[in-house]
C-alpha cells in the first residue's frame, strides 16, 4: 500500500457570521458613503472599524481553544495503527512527469535525478556574474539575502555560504531575475525581474531578504527567530548584516505564513483544496520596509469534484484582498518609529483607505473595460488601461488553470 496513502474526516463547520453576529445590511449602513453601479465614496472608515472591532470581541468566546481546521470544516487524520508491518526495504523511485519520459532511479540522489527536480536560479544582467542555481530541495528553509558591500552585490545562503557575487560598478541599482523550473509541463517556467538598490537617497546600504515558501510553515518562522535570538545573544549589533537581514527574514515569513493560513481558511470555508507550487519574493529594506511577493504559482481543487466557479473566486479574491492589507498591517506589526509609533506602509488596500479619508475622499472606481471612458481617464491613456483590463479576465483564467 502506498504509505502517502491517508484517510481524513470532516468536521461541521461553524457558522462565524452567527457566532460573531454578523450583518451585511448593518455593516453597509455603517460604511455609509455615496455609490452607484461602478464607484464608491465617502465612507465611514471609522464606523465600520468600530463595527468589525464589536464583531470580533463577540467572536473571541465562541472560538474559545478550538484550532482553526475545527472551525471551518476542517480535515482530520484519521490515525490507523497495524499490529504488524513488515521490513522495510530499499525502493526504486519512479518519475512519470507530463513532457518527461518515464524513468526509475535507485534513489533521489541518483546522478541524472536532477533533471527531475524543481529549480530555482538567481541572475543579473547589471551585477556581472551573479548567477546562481539550485533545486528547490536544497534551499531547506535556509535565508536568501541579497547586500552590498561597496560596489559588489552579494548573495548569500545563510549568512556563512557566500554562494555568488557580481560587480556593479558605478550603478546605483541592479536588477535579479528569480526563475523557478518545474520538470515537465505541469507548472512549467516563471520568472519575475525586478530592481534592487544599493544606497537609499541618503546613501545608506540597502537589504533584500528573498523570501520563499511552498506552504504555511509555523515552524520554519519559529526556527528563524531562535536564530534571530542566537544572533542577538552572540553580541550581533541591531545593524549588522546578519541581525538585519534575519529581521527582514522573519518580517517577510510573517507574510508568508499569513497570508498562507488566510488561504487555508477561505479553501476550508468553501470546500476547496488549495495546492501550492511556490511562493518567492523580497522582503526588503530601503528608505522604508515593503514585501513584494510577485513570483507565485498555485491552483485550487474542490474537495466534492463539484466545480463551482462561485467558490473558486471567494478564495481568489478575498484571499488577494487579506494579502494586500497584511503587506501594510505586518510591517506595522513588527516595526516601530523611535516613538513607538508604527512605520507607515504601503499597500493596495492601504492606498483605498487613505484615498477614502475625510470629507474631500476621492471616488473609488470598480475598473470596467467598457466604462473606462467616463472616468475622467486622460484620453491618450484609455486605449493602453483598456487593454491592461480587458487581460484581466483572461490572465485570472489562465491563473486558474496553470495555478498563478
């Protein structure tokens, strides 16, 4: 029998909106503001934070101790024990991959194995010679940074292995290009190019943490901050590369982790199986912090064989709409001014906030292709923002069927 092979049962889910006492009519009146079919203005942001801040103190007591999966019609491992089990012996592993032609190898270390795992490469056209590939296997939760010293980039696994650097020259920025390959067609090939500084206006150094991930790990992010502690205990100072980085690290796991529960929660809530290919990115510090997670691959799966496009769009676009919001909310979790207050950040959703503010807010437009014309849009931009929105469509498609 296949030892992946596993039974699971499902919990009831509990109603939260009833548990919360939840009103859509009464969060709507709160909010308030001016709205037609295609925009909205002049909402009461602090009514309706102070609606959600009611919701979630009546929440808190009917949650009590039970774990999230409880919640939300969540999995449970079947645990199956047998009285007797015979020996173990070595298995020869076979690989039937789309595009890739059947094989079997002795073992996942076998010399030609590599063809059939999972890469990831780092590059840069502007750092000469910075050019760096490995199997995603072997990155083993460890921290990516990219740093400066004068004049040379430097990219590093952990903060002992120097793995490659490029020269820079006079340029004040850089561009890396993340490519991750995946065998066969299935995900296939991404890639996402991106510029890095070296100095902030002021000439400061600047500090990239690449961040990565493939599902919501508790334990790697506890595992970073007992390094961040040793790091600390050791004497680091608080601006050292190897303190700062890891800070950067744990703010950017944060996110990951984050954001990754969110989308196990809204795929429980909907009956849908979220799959996971990759996550990378940058957490990074420049004039201020920002997580910038572009590089992503996953897809989705109903847990009932029903395909139901109504529930496959609830955790697409709520699940954006959270990551967006956490994008500014971890950086002021984590980071303080010299005041104590929190750094301003930035965010999609942030950006709708304070375009909402005071009694002059700007009007917020539901983007429609058709509509574009009427929204005050300079003309010589409506022919390239109509283009960019009449993709949309078919791009979440397209995400839809190869997980990005």
């Amino acid at each position: 029998m296949d030892p992946s092979f596993k039974r699971y049962t499902k919990g009831a889910a509990t109603d939260l909106a009833a548990a919360a006492g939840y009103s859509r009519t009464t969060l709507l009146a709160q909010a308030g503001g001016t709205a037609d079919a295609d925009s909205v203005s002049g909402m009461n942001a602090t009514a309706v934070g102070s609606y959600l801040n009611a919701r979630t103190a009546a929440l808190m007591p009917a949650l009590g101790t039970s774990a999230v999966k409880d919640l939300v019609q969540g999995r449970s491992l079947v645990v199956a024990q047998a009285g007797t089990i015979g020996e173990a012996s070595q298995q020869a592993v076979f690989i039937n991959a789309p595009g890739l032609s059947p094989a079997f190898f002795d073992s996942v270390d076998a010399a030609n194995f590599t063809a059939y795992k999972t890469k990831v490469r780092f590059r840069s056209t502007a750092a000469s010679g910075l050019d760096y590939e490995l199997p995603t296997s072997d990155l083993k939760g460890r921290k990516i940074t990219l740093t400066f010293n004068g004049n040379t980039a430097e990219l590093r696994l952990d903060d002992d292995t120097l793995v490659d650097t490029g020269a820079l020259g006079s340029a004040s920025t850089m561009d890396l290009t993340i490519s991750v390959t995946h065998p066969g067609r299935g995900a296939g090939n991404q890639s996402e190019t991106k510029t890095y500084r070296k100095t902030t206006s002021t000439g400061d150094a600047c500090s990239y943490a690449i961040i990565y991930g493939f599902n919501a790990s508790e334990r790697l992010l506890a595992k970073r901050q007992e390094q961040l502690k040793a790091y600390k205990d050791a004497g680091k100072a608080e601006d050292s590369r190897e303190v700062r980085t890891e800070i950067l690290n744990i703010m950017g796991l944060t996110w990951m982790y984050q954001t990754g529960r969110v989308r196990d929660l809204l795929a429980s809530h909907n009956r849908i199986i979220p799959l996971s290919f990759h996550r990378f990115g940058r957490m990074a510090q420049e004039e201020g912090f920002y997580v910038d997670v572009g590089l992503q691959a996953s897809s989705t799966r109903s847990d009932d064989g029903v395909k139901d496009d109504g529930r496959f769009d609830n955790v697409f676009h709520l699940g954006s709409l959270f990551s967006s919001a956490m994008e500014h909310g971890v950086i002021q979790q984590m980071q303080a001014k010299a005041d104590g207050s929190p750094y301003d950040a930035v965010s999609t959703v942030n950006i709708l906030r304070e375009a909402n503010k005071g009694a002059s807010g700007q009007k917020l437009f539901l983007a429609r292709a058709s509509k574009l014309e009427h929204h005050q849009i300079q003309p010589h931009r409506i022919q390239r923002h109509q283009r960019r929105v009449r993709s949309w469509g078919a791009l979440h498609r397209q995400q839809r069927q190869r997980g990005a």
